[in-house]
C-alpha cells in the first residue's frame, strides 16, 4: 500500500497525458449502381423515379470517345418529354457528372409533380377488357382518380363513352355517374398515361354509405316480385316501381343532360328516397331486374323533346320498351311492352345503334282483358281537369335538347 505513493510520484514525473479523441464517423460504404450506356442510364433513372427517389448517385463507365455530359443530358430530356413515367410524374432532372478516371460519378437530382402514392397507382392495362375491369372497380368506390399506363390508343372521347356505358350497365353498384377530366402524358406516342379525375357532389364516404341502402333496397324490392311466368315477374318489378316511386316533374325539367349529378337522375332516388325522374326509374328497374337475371337496357334519348330514359327487356326471345317513368304519368298501359313502332311518335333515340323491338306481347296478354264494368267513362268523371296531362314535357326552354 506504501508503495502507491511512490509510484504516482514515479509515474507522474515521467508520463505524458494525452486527452481522448474519438475516431471521425465514417458513412459505410454502399454499392453503387454502375451503367455503361445510354439504354442503362435511362433505365436506371426510371427505377428511381417509379420509388420517387429525390437524390441518388451512380457511376457511368464509357465506351472511348463518349460524350457522357451529352448522352446524360439526351436522356434526362427524352425522360421529361417522351417517356410517359416521365411526362405525367416528374417537373425536372438535373445530373451532375464528374470525372474519375476511368469513369464518371454521376449525382441526380429529381424533382416531382405527382407524389409517391400517385405513382404507384398507375394500372399497366395490356387489353381494353383489363383496363374496363379496373375502371369500373376505381368507379365503384367512388376514388377521385384512375391513371392507366397501356400502348392502347384511346381519345379523351372514347374513354368518356366508356365510362358512360359502364355506368349505365351498373345502376347498382355505381351510385352515380361522376364529371370527369382526362389528360395524356405524352399528347403523342405508343406507349402513355391516362389520368381520369372524377368529381361528385358528395364524399367518398357517403356515396359508400348511400351504396349500401341502395344494394339493401334492390334485394328486397326483388324478393318480393311475384308471378309464375317472366311477364308476370317482370310486370310485378314495374308495379312495385311505379306504387312506391313518386315522379318529380320540377325536376325533370331541370335536367338537361343524361348521367346529371341529381339523385332523382339515379336508382338510388328511386328506390331509397321514393323520387325520381325517367332516367332514376330507368336506373332502379335495371338495377331490379339484374338482381333476378333478366336482361335489361338502359335507353337514353328524349321524350317530346326532353331528356329522358327508359328501359329495353328482353322476353321470350324478343325485345320491347319499358318506360317505367310515363307508366306512372300516364298509366301502365301507355309504356309497358311497346314496339319501336308504339314509340316513334313521342320518342328519339339512336335506332341505328339499339336493338329493334318488334316482340308481340302485350299487356293484355299478361293480364288478360279489362272488366268493361270497371271501366269508367271519361265524360262521366266528377272532376275531368283532374286527369294528368299526358304531355308534360312539353316545353319551349328544352328545343336545342331534340336539336341535339
């Protein structure tokens, strides 16, 4: 113990204390990516643009006698202008190559006009069967945008009637016909990019919501249809309709377009809320019989002028109209299984592009001929300026809707 005294007075005399320096940090090294030519380069930026990374560096080793600065450039502006990736996602590439020898090391830098999220959204469609898939799922909740990558060609028209019709053949499962915008990424080229916005007039979430009561009421509405024979079922469908559906005449002259934002324009407005115009009566009688797996279509044209829609059955191997919205004006007689030759009086529509209905059955043969006892003389009513006027629609505002 003595000892210790002496040894720190030793050691004190001939030491030299030195204070402690942590070593630098030093980064692990990572692996680089290497390229060797234009087609590499290209390719490995668009990796890294379809990760929506910001920053990055690779090493480019040249053949002798490239222009590497040149051919970085090249790439970078077919990148922003060509290249459909490219031209939908990204504001600007900037590289930045150095010298090293025997190669070049190469820093990018990437800035973005679409984000992460949006990117990896984009649905490559190889078929226009796929890409119709994918729509109508996208449509069907209701997202407010789909973006398509394919080598299909397609106008900003053909892909609005597309959306049309897919509405039309889904009166159940899509609520409402949204607004759309599209735009193309290049303008020009084999292979681009599609962006469809879609606008509604109420969230997500509710339209969901609103989804759900109307999927609810079409089953219910559909169990409940009775008859022994498909004209028999198929008129108890359009007599359910017609007793629990009120048609809103303001409204229907309000409506100047086919697919309008009004829930009377749907099958929900007609099955749900109780209120519809020709077009939410056209919509929810589809709607029922897809549920019990009759074929029916959606007609859009005008009635005396005015926008309007109706539906096409199929029966025993004909086709007739059913305008289930005139059979609550003006009686069930007056629109229930009608040849194109009963409509072409009050009615327009593309009969170039629509099946003829020229089937012979009628509603009397379905329910048999009316009791003359119970028929009621027009002259002898109580109140005869009671009786519904027939033509409704008639009205001055709507000529340019039968111009068009």
């Amino acid at each position: 113990m003595t000892g210790c005294t002496n040894l720190l007075e030793y050691t004190s005399e001939r030491t030299t204390i030195t204070p402690h320096q942590a070593p630098p940090y030093e980064r692990p090294p990572t692996e680089l990516i290497s390229v060797s030519n234009y087609e590499e380069f290209m390719t490995t930026i668009l990796e890294h643009i379809m990760i929506h990374e910001t920053e990055f560096r690779l090493i480019y080793y040249p053949y002798e006698g490239e222009d590497v600065q040149a051919e970085v450039l090249r790439a970078s502006n077919e990148i922003l202008t060509e290249h459909p990736v490219g031209v939908y996602a990204v504001t600007s590439i900037i590289p930045d190559a150095a010298r090293i020898v025997t190669h070049f090391e190469i820093d990018v830098i990437i800035e973005y006009k679409r984000t992460k999220e949006q990117i990896e959204s984009i649905v490559n469609a190889a078929t226009s069967r796929y890409m119709t898939t994918q729509l109508s799922a996208i449509m069907s909740e209701y997202r407010e945008e789909a973006v398509f990558r394919t080598r299909l060609q397609f106008t900003e028209e053909e892909i609005t009637d597309s959306i049309r019709d897919i509405y039309y053949q889904n009166p159940r499962r899509i609520l409402m016909m949204p607004r759309v915008a599209i735009e193309i990424f290049p303008e020009e080229g084999p292979d681009r990019i599609y962006e469809i916005k879609f606008g509604y007039i109420d969230d997500q979430s509710i339209l969901l919501g609103y989804g759900e009561d109307l999927e609810l009421h079409v089953r219910e509405e559909a169990r409940q249809a009775t008859g022994n024979t498909d004209s028999e079922i198929i008129l108890s469908l359009a007599r359910r309709l017609i007793d629990s559906t009120q048609f809103d005449e303001n409204i229907a002259g309000s409506i100047h377009v086919h697919g309008a934002q009004n829930y009377a324009a749907t099958a929900f407005g007609a099955l749900v809320r109780g209120i519809a115009v020709g077009e939410g009566f056209a919509m929810a009688f589809k709607a029922l019989c897809d549920e019990l797996r009759f074929d029916s279509r959606i007609v859009l044209g005008y009635y005396n002028g005015m926008v309007h829609a109706w539906n096409i059955v199929f029966l025993y191997g004909e086709y007739y109209h059913i305008d289930i919205a005139m059979c609550v004006v003006n009686g069930i007689e007056t629109a229930f299984l009608k040849t194109d030759a009963d409509f072409e009086e009050m009615y327009v529509w593309d009969r170039e592009n629509t099946v003829r209905c020229e089937g012979s059955l009628t509603l009397e043969d379905i329910v048999g001929p009316a009791d003359p006892d119970e028929t009621e003389d027009p002259d002898e009513t109580d109140n005869p300026d009671e009786t519904q006027d027939p033509d409704i629609f008639n009205n001055e505002q709507n000529n340019e809707e039968d111009n068009d």
